[in-house]
C-alpha cells in the first residue's frame, strides 16, 4: 500500500534534537493543521445562530464538543502513529470493496459539505470587507488552490506554519471582540451546565457537534501524523503519542476559545438587545459596529473570517486527497484532486445563490454542519474499533476506561443524529401533499443508513469471534501465491534457550531467509530475580546469558549473518509475545524440546501459551 501523503510521509525529522524543547516543537504541527476545522466558518454559522436564540444556553454543547474532539483526535493520531495508516487506509484493509465505497462517497459527502462552508464563510468575508459581489467572491475562492499546491510544494513545516499564523489572526481578532464586547461572565458560566431549551436548540446543537467534531478531520490528523520521522522502537513510538496529545490538547483548547468567543459575542450583542433572529454571518457584521460603538469590530470578524475560511480550505482539500488515496487506493496529480475538491463545493454554492439570493448563505452554511453531524458515526466507529484491536495496534490499543469513553461519544453522537432525522423526516410526511414519495425514497435511504451503521459497529465483532472459533484460519481471503526459491529479505525474530533445541531453529532460520535476510535472537532470563527486578537485575543468571547471546551473535555475524540480540526478563510465554509484536519483524522461529503428553500436561510450553499473543507467523521446528 502507498504511504499516506506520500509526498510529504517522514519529512520531518525529530531525531538528534539537542533539548526536550526542540524535540517538543519537532512534533508540534499537526494539530493546529486539524485545529483550523474546528474554528472555519460552519462554526461561525452555528455558533453565532446558538448564541443570538439561545444567549450562553449552548456554550456548554462547544465545551462537551472539545472533549469529544480531544478524545477522538488523540484516537486519530494514535492510529496514524502506531499503524502508519491513516483512517481510509484501514478501512479500506478491514471491510469489504463494497462497503468501503459505500464509506468512501459519505466521506466525499462531508468533505463537500465542509468545503461549501468554508467557501461560503470565505466569499463572504471578501465580500464584506471589499464590497465585492458575493458570486464573484466564490469565484474568487477558486484561487486559494494554487496557494495549498504552493504551500505544500515548500514542505509540510512551510504549510503549518501559514496555518498557525492565520490562527493566530483569528485568536487576536476575537480577544478584541471579546474586550469590544463586556460578556457578562456569571451567565457565561452558567452556560456551561448542561440544558436544551427546545427542539430548535437541538437543532443547532447537532449543527455545532457537526461544525466542531468533524469527520474529514479524523482522516486528516491519521495521516498527518506520519509526515514526522521517528525512531520504531518502543520508546520512540510512546514519546511520539505523547507529544501528539499534547499537541492536540493546546490546538484544540485555542479552537475551543474561538468558537465559545463567537457564541458569546453573539449572547453579548444580539441576544442581550433582543435580536434572536440573527443567523447569518452578513447580519452579524453589520450589526456589530452599531451595537458595539467602533467599527473595528467589524473589521476583525470580517478578517477572522476570512482567514478562518482560507486556513481550514487548505486542510479539507487535504484531507480530500487522503480519502481517495486511502479508500481508492486511486493516487491522482494532487492539483486536479485539489481542483475537483473545491468544484464539488462551488458549484452548488452558485447555484443556490444564483436561485434564492445571497439571503440562504446562513441556513446553507448550518445545513453543512448538520450533514457533517449525520456522517461522524461513519468515521467514528471504525476508528474505535480500528485502535481497540491488539492485533492492529501491536500492545499499543487503548484500554478499557478509554474504550468506553470513546464508545459513550459515539452513542451521543448517532442518538442525537437518529433523534434529528426522525423528527426531520416525521415533519415531512406529516406536511408533504404526496407522502408517498417520501415513503418509497427517503424512508428506505435513511433505513439503508442505518442497516450500515449497524454494519460497521457489528462487523468486527463478529469477524474477531469468527477467528477465534476457526483457530485463525483465514477461509475468507483471496491469497496470491509467487514463486519464490528463497524468502529473502525478511526480518526474522528466533527464540533461544541455549540448549539443543537452538541449532534446528536458527538453521532452519538461516535457510529460510539466506544471508539477505536480518535476524535476532531473543533469549528470556527467567531467573527469580528477574521475575521479580525484570531488566535491573544484575545476578550471575543474566551475565552468562548476556554472555552467551553474544558469543552467538559474533559467530553468526563472522559467518556473513546480520543478527543483532534482544534479551527479555520475566516469563517467556508473557515476555517474548511484547517483544514481538514492538518489533518489526515477519516471522517468530521457535525450537522445541519434544515433549509430548504427560510431560506437557506437567509443565505446560510456551508454544502454547504466546501463540494467541503474537501478531506475525510462528513457526515451530521441532526436534
């Protein structure tokens, strides 16, 4: 499979950094990129909407939201981190061509959908702050392709760091709103406790679960993960997830203070003077500098705007070149994809505004994040199933309590979106002059949507069961066989105990993969002090062993065999199985001393212990 932005996979270098800090600020990037999708215009729309129907009421939806984006993109980048896959990639290795194409266009939907915000927000904020007709301004949006393809072209760190300045530009914009604006703090943090005031409420609450936790972001945060170049081993990889979820956590928190910026705004100025109906960003604009007293007030939310638009458009064409690699496995030149990307969302953008007037752009942008809602569940529960597998994960899954946090968000998520559709689709039969249609279109769809939700939540459970009832026989794959006379090049792992078991294991090894091929040798100390003390253990056990594994490796190593050693401490059939699957290795080879009955029954082996713990091929040569 090709690699995930493969123009820019392992550009950036964070080894030999000469203080924590600069190590820190290697891996820092990312998520600001991914930030931008949680603070574009859609979230304007929604929260501006919120802000002036329901005053401070919904703050606490953005703040459940950024917990839920937290949880969800840390998850994202664990995938990216571990797998070096990112979402559609796996996807793509788990379910059938059918479903993944099913996956694929709902991804392209949302995609669309999230492209047709930031568009709009764009336009609109050029046409706000020129006077430029807002038609021409979506027009005019087409041109910010040709500076990602720039962008990208100098190099990932180039791109980030654009993105962090225009975020940077919104933050500052709205910290002067905010002192423009005197929020009364009290009922700001009385809109933290949670409550739904009516159904319109929930409405916009589903619109900014929608604008704030987005799906395309879930792609995009697996992949970009990848661009940075880090050591494999164990302690490479833990210090790259915890650097990445400190990353997440400040980008994430500055995007939380925008849009709970923009809502309260709204609260301040429209709510406060009773002005509920104020949803479109153009109103929002104009009213502003009235309520407010300067029009520097104006001003910013028009430049906030637009750098919101141009920062987050650069991160959904992005993500828009990852789902068609990643479900496609279909690597076209990434300007056509780009062009094709912003198309899919102007085109109905025009449209609309040609028929019902720039008037439609709020409610359009608000139906954007809706639909954004209504595919999360598509996204959401692959990814927790994808980084809940210990085989996928190789030990670095994620645990029961993290499990269940994930799964809660997902439940929220699909309940509040199934309540929406049901009472969407409720309303329309009940209004339609010919139900009928509804009935025989829009009712089977929205039933087709659920059988495939029910699907994919369903699906790898049933597949892990399936496994270990059929012992890991793989029936239902379409293997291709070449002929080989050598399995060269491979990096194989072999057990020793130095006994005679040794010698047919690491011959055996040695035929398999010829000269060509890397190999190590893993020997266990199991000595009561390492039992008890694992690798800070210095007893004469673990210093012939040390010994002996080496003499090993030089007499292997003088023969013309790249072998290099691992010594484990602890229980063998608990010890090897970490070792293996930290490693990146094709095959584990083991020796065996021949028991056979009464002998097994009494000591037990560690063949079969390990082997329902290891994530490669075993294979036994026995004496």
């Amino acid at each position: 499979m090709s690699k995930s932005l493969e123009e820019v996979n392992q550009s950036v270098s964070t080894q030999n950094k000469k203080t924590v800090f600069k190590k820190i600020l290697a891996f820092f990037g990312p998520a600001y990129l991914v930030s931008v999708g949680y603070m574009d215009p859609g979230n304007w729309a929604t929260d501006i909407a919120g802000g002036s129907q329901f005053g401070y009421a919904l703050l606490w939806v953005l703040l459940m939201s950024n917990l839920m984006a937290l949880l969800l993109q840390s998850l994202s980048a664990r995938l990216g981190i571990v797998t070096q896959r990112d979402l559609a990639q796996a996807s793509r290795e788990t379910y059938s061509k059918f479903i993944n194409y099913i996956l694929y266009i709902l991804a392209e939907i949302a995609i669309a959908a999230c492209d047709l915000a930031e568009v709009l927000g764009m336009a609109i904020g050029i046409n706000l702050l020129f006077n430029i007709p807002l038609i021409d301004a979506v027009i005019i949006t087409v041109l910010d392709t040709f500076l990602l393809l720039f962008l990208i072209n100098k190099g990932i760190r180039k791109m980030e760091a654009f993105i962090i300045v225009l975020v940077l530009i919104i933050g500052l914009s709205f910290v002067f709103e905010m002192f423009f604006a005197q929020p009364e703090m009290g009922k700001v943090l009385y809109g933290l406790i949670p409550s739904i005031p009516n159904e319109q409420a929930l409405y916009i609450a589903i619109g900014i679960i929608g604008a704030t936790v987005m799906p395309h972001n879930l792609y995009l945060h697996s992949s970009l993960v990848q661009t940075r170049k880090f050591s494999r081993s164990d302690v490479g990889i833990k210090q790259a997830l915890k650097y990445n979820f400190i990353d997440s956590a400040i980008a994430l928190n500055l995007a939380f203070f925008v849009n709970a910026a923009i809502l309260i705004l709204a609260a301040a100025t429209f709510y406060k003077n009773g002005m509920h109906e104020v949803a479109e960003i153009q109103d929002a604009y104009r009213f502003l500098q009235p309520l407010l007293g300067t029009k520097w007030a104006s001003i910013l939310f028009a430049v906030a705007l637009i750098a919101a638009g141009q920062s987050s458009t650069v991160t959904g064409t992005l993500a828009g070149q990852i789902v068609m690699e990643g479900y496609l496995n279909l690597r076209i030149q990434p300007w056509v994809r780009r062009i094709i990307t912003r198309l899919i969302a102007i085109v109905p953008a025009v449209v609309i505004i040609l028929i019902y007037g720039e008037s439609v752009t709020g409610k359009l942008l608000v139906l954007s994040q809706v639909v954004l809602s209504l595919q999360l569940g598509f996204a959401i529960i692959p990814l927790i199933h994808f980084v809940s597998d210990k085989s996928k994960m190789k030990g670095y899954h994620i645990g029961k309590v993290t499990q269940v946090a994930a799964w809660l968000i997902a439940i929220i998520i699909v309940s509040l979106n199934a309540k929406l559709v049901y009472s969407e689709i409720q309303g329309w039969l009940e209004t339609s002059e010919n139900p009928i249609i509804l009935w025989l279109t829009v009712v089977p769809l929205a039933l087709g949507f659920l059988f495939l939700l029910l699907y994919i939540v369903i699906k790898p459970f049933i597949s892990k069961a399936k496994l270990n009832i059929e012992n890991h026989s793989p029936h239902d794959m379409n293997l291709k066989f070449t002929e080989t006379s050598v399995h060269d090049n491979k990096n194989i792992a072999i057990t020793v105990d130095f006994s005679f078991a040794d010698e047919n294991a690491i011959n055996y090894a040695f035929k398999m993969g010829g000269k060509e091929a890397k190999y190590t040798l893993i020997h266990v100390v199991e000595s009561v002090g390492a039992l008890m003390y694992g690798k800070q253990i210095d007893d004469h056990e673990t210093t012939i062993d040390e010994t002996l594994l080496l003499e090993y490796k030089l007499m292997f190593r003088e023969k013309g065999f790249h072998v290099k050693t691992l010594l484990g401490f602890g229980k063998p059939n608990k010890v090897i199985p970490k070792l293996v699957n930290k490693g990146d290795f094709d095959i584990l080879i083991m020796g065996t001393h021949g028991h056979t009955g009464m002998k097994d029954l009494l000591f037990g082996t560690t063949v079969d212990r390990l082997r329902h713990k290891i994530t490669i091929p075993l294979l036994i040569v026995k004496n």
